[in-house]
C-alpha cells in the first residue's frame, strides 16, 4: 500500500513561490539565518562552476576524476536553484512573477529569431 504522506505529494506540484517558501522554512528551521546576499552570490558562482565541472565531463570531453564519478547532474542543478532561491527571498524578489515577465520578453523580443535562424534548422554548430 503506498504511504498517504508519498500519494499527496506526488499529485502536488512544487512552484517556484512554493520552492521560495520551502527555502525560507528550512533557513528559518534549520540554517539559523541566511547567509549574506555577497556570500550567497559566491555561494551560487561555486555551484555554478561544480555543474560546468559535471557537465564538461559527461557531454564535454574531459575525463572524470575518481571524485566527479559520484556527482548527480540534478543534485547539482538543484544546489544552484536552493541558492538563487536564498537570493531572491533575501532581495524581495517573487521567482514566479520575474519569470513570466522573463518569458513574456523572450516571446516579444524572439519569436520569430529562432524559428528563422538557418543555424538551428539547418543543426549547425558555428
């Protein structure tokens, strides 16, 4: 029989204001305060480099090391997304809100580049 407590969340979806709140529950829980908005932008360029590092050994050309086998392309997007969460709350920022207007801009500014670019239609790399 599947747990009550699995079922219910498996029919929920987390949004981005509801990943904003998680955050914020669990500094509040757990991490004492958050970190200071510098520390956690270097906290965000660390976790950016270590995904660059996974990503440059599982579709790039480099070799893994024996301590890059273990890493989790996922665990490491999901670091970089716990972190930005951390910024926007500490800033104000509503994730939700910047994204629709985020995307609204890309469809005015891009709706036709893409599709009319010879590049992608045509699968070139330069």
């Amino acid at each position: 029989m599947e747990n009550k407590d699995q079922t219910h969340k498996d029919q929920t979806q987390l949004t981005l204001q509801g990943a904003q709140q998680q955050v914020d529950q669990w500094i509040k829980t757990y991490g004492v305060r958050y970190f200071n908005e510098l520390t956690n932008m270097t906290i965000l360029m660390e976790e950016v480099g270590e995904l660059a590092r996974l990503m440059a050994r599982t579709y790039g050309e480099q070799s893994f090391k024996e301590s890059d086998k273990q890493k989790d392309l996922g665990d490491e997007m999901a670091d970089i997304f716990w972190v930005l969460c951390c910024l926007a709350n500490q800033t104000g920022v509503d994730l939700t809100a910047a994204f629709e207007k985020n995307l609204a801009k890309k469809t005015t500014r891009d709706k036709e580049r893409h599709i009319n670019n010879q590049k992608i239609i045509n699968n070139e790399t330069d």
